[in-house]
C-alpha cells in the first residue's frame, strides 16, 4: 500500500468520505483519528498511539484484536476460498458453525439463517415472522409491536420497529406502521410510576396492546435485558420473562434482537438466559465473528420452519438472501471464536471482572453529574445528568457525552457515548488491570468536563 503521512490521509478522507453517525461539518474541523492496527485490547493509530479499545470496536471485538487462533483459521481458510455464494450451494465452514450455533442458543431453536449484519438480522427476523402466519393462512396477523427506546438497525424495516426520534422520526413516510410499548426506562419512567411498586405496569401495556389488537399482532420485538443504542436501559428484574409470557398467551411471536447482547456481553452467552425467556426468533451479529467480519444470524423454531416447507408452487419459501450471506471467512471467524470460548472459559472467567467493573462504578455513580449508572455483564452505560436530584440532563447542543469520551482519549482510550450516556463496552479480553484504568480515566473525565 502506497505510504500516506497522517495529514495525507486526514485530508483525502475529509475530502472523500461519508462517514457512519456523524456530523460530517464536524468531523471536518477535527484532528481525526485513523486507526492502523490493532492488538489484544488496543488499537493503534497511524502515528503508533495506542487506545485501549473501550467499546470493543462499536460492540463487536470479543477475544481482543489480532487473537491469534482467529487469524490463523482465516488465513486458512483463505488458501481454500474466500466467497462462494450460499443461494443453492453450501460450504463446510457454515454446516459446522450451525451445528456450533444450535448447540448453544436456546433450545427451542432449531435452524439458522445466515446475513452480514445486525440491521439485516432483524430484518429477516420480521419478514419470517410475517410471512409464517401468511404461510398458515393467518395473514390478518401483520402487525408488530416493539418499544420506544428501541434500537434494531439501521434499514427500513428495523428501523420501523426502532423507537429513537432522533434516529427514526425523518423517515417516517418510508416506515411500515408498528405499535408501540413503553420503554422499560425505570430512570425516566414514560407513565410516572417507579419501581417496583409499579410491579411492571409497562410490560402490561403490552399485554393492553396485545389484547386490543388480538388476532393481528404478528410478532413482539425486544432487545432482552437492556436496551442498547437507546442509551444503554436495563429493564428490571422479571420484565424480560413477563413479556414473553404475555405473547405466548396471546399467540404472538416473541423476536428477541441480541445483536449487542449475544456471545457472553452480558455474562452470559445469552441474555436470553438471565431470565430463561425462550425466544421464536433470534437475531445475533456483531460478536458472533469474534467482531471480525461481517456476519450475523436469525435462529427460528422447528415449527417456523416448518411453514415454510411445501411444494415448489406453493410459493413457501423465503424469498430472501444477501450476496455475503454465510461468507466463508466470517464463518471462519465464527468457528474459531466459538471454539475460543470453550478452550478459554471465557464466560467463567469474565464473572470476577464483572464484579470488579460493578465495584469499580460505585465511586462514578456517586459522582455531582451522574444520574444513573445502568450494568449489565461487561455492559455499561453512565447517565449523565445536570442536576442529579431533578434529572434534569445538559443541553443537548453541549455535546457533554461527546465532551467526556474526548476528554477519556487523552489518557489513551476510546469510547463513543450515545448523547450523554458514557458507554463503556470492552472486549470480554479486558484485564482486570485495563479495567481499573478505565474507571479511572472515565471518572476524571467526567469530573473535568461536568464539574468544571
Ligand atoms: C440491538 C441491536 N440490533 C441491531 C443492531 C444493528 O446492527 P448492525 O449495525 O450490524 O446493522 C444494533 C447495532 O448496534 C443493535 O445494538
């Protein structure tokens, strides 16, 4: 590759680029960062700084960079092939990672269907569930309910089921009509109650929603445990398993969205699992290639797929693939990750740095300007607030979130708040030592920007 300085580089891509979430007038007035290389829990700039990598590479990076065992299976199975296509062929790599997949999803769910990312994951998630009651000749069931605060990607159909004005209100002539639930957000509760003498009136709301439109509702989609991208909200205890039961009980199918949760990020492999919840469907992407290439997943049920089964004129089949889908280095990656977290008891080993990250976020909690602290596993979201006794958060256009996490890269480490909400994400490979550094560096930074 042809040598660029780091000014050549800068200039040619505010000169060239688009880049994801961004406010692209001022990007071009910043110093910008560009990321060369990587190593364990660090990534390396072109000028050789190292950052420890705070949110894992927008949630994906699992066992850290350049893990050696996931290296070496893409390389090998470079020297084999690097894409064939998966629309009337199959290949090794995606049998065995299926059979990998299914033994560690919730038992219910017995068959995979491969895409290239979240977005696309939840994507084909709706299409099933809606095309499963038109298979049975239910098609009056069209209709889906998901929460406000929900985050499921980025194209038309995950974005109809979002629920982040910010995000989502510009393309509300393109979006497909849902129904929404109130947000589990205990913090700012959307119906003035407050827990648990509300004993989870917002999860009723659903089954008021499910029974008002009984017989329509196709499907109810959730992210488990905590609401990701809508500023890292917890849902409190019991919420999660209430709400599936309430759409057993109303025959609805229950689509959980573990794109950011999936492969351990909650301390367990699934988040699913806190609460033994049993999903119809489930999407899963980011870490399930160890966070190193585009790969993502929808789990079904046997009877799901069943109602796709007919005979060719019957016109049954799901009509929906993507060029990438199942790409054999990304299932490469998939494999060797999976593999990882058996060979290293990644899981067992996380527990005593779970407890460490949640004794360590006491003394930010206590902090002037933090209103809520919200953790789940290795998940973390710091709110952050004006005035902490009426919540009243800064001005939007102080950009205080922002202001944090530049601050936060001075002492060499990298994260991306949503607004004000400080995330803090690291690879599940975080030592117990970088922990300690980054609770450190986040308190100060929050100190020196909130209380200065
Ligand atoms: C819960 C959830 N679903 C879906 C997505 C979309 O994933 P992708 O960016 O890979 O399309 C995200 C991304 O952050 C997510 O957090």
């Amino acid at each position: 590759m042809k040598h660029l300085s780091y000014q050549q580089l800068a200039d040619l891509d505010k000169a060239r680029i688009w880049h994801p979430f961004t406010q692209m007038k001022s990007w071009e007035n910043e110093e910008i960062l560009i990321i060369e290389r990587g190593r364990g829990n660090y990534l390396i700039d072109v000028n050789g700084r190292r950052y420890l990598d705070g949110v894992s590479s927008l949630w994906a990076t699992v066992h850290g960079h350049r893990k050696k065992e996931i290296d070496r299976a893409i390389r090998e199975q470079l020297t084999r092939i690097a894409h064939s296509t998966f629309l009337g062929l199959s290949h090794p790599g995606a049998i065995i990672l299926s059979d990998m997949l299914l033994e560690i999803v919730p038992n219910r769910l017995k068959r995979v269907f491969y895409s290239d990312s979240g977005a696309t994951a939840v994507e084909i998630a709706i299409k099933i569930a809606l095309q499963y009651w038109f298979n049975r000749g239910r098609s009056r069931r069209n209709i889906f309910v998901s929460l406000n605060n929900a985050y499921h990607g980025d194209t038309i159909g995950s974005v109809s089921v979002g629920g982040i004005g910010v995000f989502h209100a510009t393309y509300k002539p393109l979006l497909f009509k849902t129904v929404k639930a109130p947000s589990p957000y205990c913090y700012r509760c959307e119906l003035g109650l407050a827990y648990p003498s509300c004993k989870l009136a917002c999860v009723r709301k659903i089954d008021d929603i499910l029974a008002h439109h009984e017989g329509r509702v196709a499907a109810l989609i959730l992210e488990p445990m905590i609401q990701a991208a809508g500023g890292f909200i917890t849902s409190p205890p019991g919420y999660l398993k209430a709400a599936a039961t309430i759409a057993k009980r109303h025959d609805v199918l229950l689509i959980l969205d573990e794109v950011a949760t999936g492969f351990g990020r909650t301390g367990k492999m699934f988040a699913c699992e806190h609460e033994q919840v049993q999903p119809d469907i489930m999407a899963v992407a980011k870490g399930i290639s160890g966070g190193y290439l585009p790969l993502a997943a929808t789990f079904t049920t046997k009877q799901i797929y069943d109602a796709f089964l007919g005979e060719y004129a019957e016109k049954k089949t799901f009509y929906h693939g993507h060029t990438y889908t199942a790409n054999p280095l990304a299932v490469a990656a998939g494999i060797a990750s999976l593999r990882l977290f058996k060979q290293e008891k990644i899981l067992y080993r996380l527990q005593p740095k779970i407890r460490l990250l949640s004794r360590g976020l006491q003394r930010i909690a206590d902090l002037e300007h933090v209103g809520q602290v919200r953790r789940i596993g290795m998940m973390t979201g710091i709110e952050l607030v004006k005035d902490k006794h009426t919540k009243k958060p800064f001005p939007f256009e102080h950009r205080t979130g922002a202001r944090v996490c530049a601050e936060v890269r001075k002492h060499g480490i990298i994260l991306r708040p949503l607004d004000d909400v400080i995330v803090l994400m690291p690879p599940l490979s975080i030592t117990e030592h970088e922990i300690a550094q980054l609770l450190a560096a986040v308190e100060q930074a929050i100190r020196t920007v909130t209380e200065a």
